[in-house]
C-alpha cells in the first residue's frame, strides 16, 4: 500500500515538472545545455552551430619540388631475333627441334635432300681431274717447245701457240676446282644450322615438305635482352639522355623491373613530331618474354621549389577547381589553378588562388556552406561532441569533426 502512495507522488512531481508549475534548482542552466542544443532565440530559430575542424583536417601550402614521370608503353621485343631459311631447294628430310627448343649457335637442326648434288659432287672431281691432267699434258708440251725453239727447230709462232695452251689448260683446271667448290657449298647447305643461340620461337615448315631457296624454317629467339619502344614530343627529349635508369612493370608480374635507355632516335616522326626512344631490359633469368605488355615510366627530378597542396584538398565544380579555406573564422571556397601533380606523393602545385599561410581544409567535405562559422581545434570538444551524440549515427562520415 506504501509502495502505491510512492508512486503516485513521485508521478504527480513528474507532472507538475513537465508543465512547469514545479521548477527544480538549475533547472535553466540544464535546459540551455553548455553546447546550446535545444536552444531557440528570440526569432523562434536555433542559433547556428559553428565548425569545428581538427588540426589535422587543415593544413596549409607548403613549398616542395614535383618530379615529373614520363610513361612509355607497348610489347617487348627481342631485338636479338633471327628467321633461319633455306639455302638451297629441296624436300627437307629432318627437323630437329620444336616451338620452345634451345638451340645453340651452329647446331645441326635440320637437314635437306640433295641427292641430285652428290652426284653433281662427282661428277665435278672427274671434271677436275680431266682439267690437271690436260694441265700437265701441257706443260710438257711447252717444255719441250721451248727447247727446240732453242735449237730453231720451230718458228716462234708455233712457242707462242704452245704457251696459250698452257695458259688455257691452267684456266681450265681453276674453273673446274671453282665448280667443285660451289657445288660442295651447296651439299653443306642442304644443312639447316642455328644462326645464333636462343629459343625456337615458331616452325614454319614441316619435314616432307618442299622447300625453295630463301624460304622461312625457323624463327630463334634470344631472350637474354629485350627492348620495349616508346616515343616522347620534341619538347621533352632534351631532358632524357641514353642510359638513364627506367622503370618497368610488365603484365603478370608483382614488381617492377630496372631497365635503360638504350637508344634516343636522331630525328622526329614526319607527321608526329614525336622522337623514339628505345627501352633496354637486360633478362638473364629469361623471366619475361617477347611479345607481353609493359608499361616504362622515367622519373624526373625537379629543380624548382613549388607550393604545393594535397590532392585531396582539391575539389571540382563544373570543370573549375577550388578548395575551401578558413578566413576570418568563415568557410570560403577559392577557385584555384592548379599546375604538375606528383600522384606517388599525393600532392599538386598551385599556380593561383591561395598563398602560403592560409588554412585550407586538407579534405573534401559534404554540406559546406560559404561564409559559415569554423574554427580549428586541437580536439573535439567534450561538450559538443555531447550535445550532437544523439545524431552522430546519422551524419555522414565526411563532415567536419564536431558534426560528426
């Protein structure tokens, strides 16, 4: 029964409180609250809340140099590449190897049928055999010539007729050591060797099949040195040099790799005004192979000290960039011209619109206003981070600290 009476009591105190006719001590500085929430002016609105922005929300334009990055993109190639052909015509007996193979330089890797030149072969002994047996035949003859020339026995008409035989007979006997050889060359060429050392990139024959003189067998490739090729505007090849270091990342691989510049071409592309630029990969390992995409990229140093903001800060309306900065304890946005970037270190110059020592908010925010309140804190306020708890849920993330 005691209980009972209680709680009406402690009801009709709730009650009397709630229409005012019971006010408690402190009761006005409770309800103005120390952040103001709930507070009405005389108007009938709530004052405005100012921003507050923590120390780390602002920064202000510094002075730091912006390396520059050229990029140079395409496949590699292996300049050390080489498309073995036939050097005579026949039915190609033998192909050794295969698309991947390793071959080394002047290996056997195929061979040709010549079996109409073996007999040529033969046949050219006998010829040369014939012509220094008719050589000696001749030299005797002249010999004996020149002796009864001597003792007058014939005219020097008859010498002279000997000695051209000798000299024909000799002629005859270099042509036929001269065919010899031409027809050997042949025999050694129905020999398919390796040019160079390297792997066998394609087959463009198979044994049984009739070859001609000057026709694609193989194509061998070196990959122990590739190459990627890029072209650069007149107006900046002066600042690239030949072996400057490059960096290179190629498709399928986690890293970079080193490279160079090999090769700076000595005149522009008719038409382009662009100047080539050869990139050097050395590839011991044979990691990579020709024909996969790269992307090259040059680092340049800078030799001027520019102002500079955080990306981040920089904001764009209708193609027109800005970024909102702190004056006068009042948000303002500034349109900027904005120069080189540096995206590795996150940073870009700005040619206009702010100067070193302005505050200016180092992130983009939602729901600024030109000309509200702000101010920058060291921390947030325990009171207001108090008196807007109740709607922090609901409050985007990217809102000034105190809103959030």
């Amino acid at each position: 029964m005691l209980g009972g009476v209680a709680l009406l009591v402690l009801a009709g105190v709730a009650g009397a409180y709630l229409t005012g006719a019971l006010k408690l001590p402190g009761g006005d500085a409770m309800a103005k609250g120390e952040a103001g929430v709930g507070k009405v002016g005389k108007d009938g609105k709530k004052p405005e809340v100012p921003l507050e922005f923590v120390s780390r929300e602002v920064v202000q334009p510094s002075l730091a140099r912006l390396p520059s990055v050229m990029e140079f993109s395409g496949p590699l190639v292996a300049p050390q590449t080489a498309i073995v052909r036939a050097k005579t015509g026949g039915t190609l007996l033998t192909l050794n190897v295969a698309e991947g193979a390793r071959v080394q330089a002047g290996q056997v890797i195929g061979r040709i049928e010549q079996a109409e030149l073996g007999s040529r072969v033969a046949e050219r002994s006998a010829q040369l055999e014939s012509a220094r047996a008719t050589l000696v035949q001749a030299e005797r003859t002249h010999l004996s010539n020149e002796r009864l020339a001597q003792q007058q026995f014939i005219s020097p008409i008859a010498l002279d007729n000997s000695r051209a035989a000798l000299d024909t007979a000799r002629a005859q006997l270099n042509a036929a050591q001269a065919s010899l050889e031409t027809t050997r060359v042949g025999l050694r060429d129905a020999s398919i060797l390796a040019p160079i050392s390297g792997i066998v990139a394609k087959r463009h024959v198979l044994p049984g099949e009739k070859v001609s003189p000057e026709q694609q067998v193989l194509t061998i490739v070196d990959l122990a040195r590739l190459e990627l090729a890029g072209a650069v505007g007149t107006h900046e090849v002066s600042r690239l040099a030949p072996g400057m270091a490059v960096q290179v990342q190629v498709e399928g691989l986690p890293k970079p790799v080193e490279g160079r510049i090999a090769r700076i071409a000595p005149a522009a592309e008719p038409g382009t005004r662009s100047i080539g630029i050869t990139i050097a990969i050395d590839n011991p390992k044979e990691a990579l192979r020709a024909g996969q995409y790269a992307l090259a990229s040059v680092t340049l140093a800078d030799d001027t000290d520019r102002l500079t903001l955080p990306v981040a800060a920089l904001g764009n309306t209708a193609g027109q960039d800005h970024v909102w900065v702190i004056e006068n304890g009042l948000l303002a946005r500034r349109a900027v011209t904005v120069g080189r970037r540096d995206e590795r270190a996150g940073r870009v110059e700005v040619l206009q619109g702010v100067a070193a020592g302005t505050q200016v908010l180092a992130a983009r925010f939602d729901n600024l206003r030109e000309g509200a309140k702000a101010s920058v804190v060291e921390t947030k306020s325990a009171a207001r981070s108090a008196a807007v708890a109740s709607a922090a849920a609901s409050t985007p993330s990217n809102l000034p600290s105190n809103l959030r």
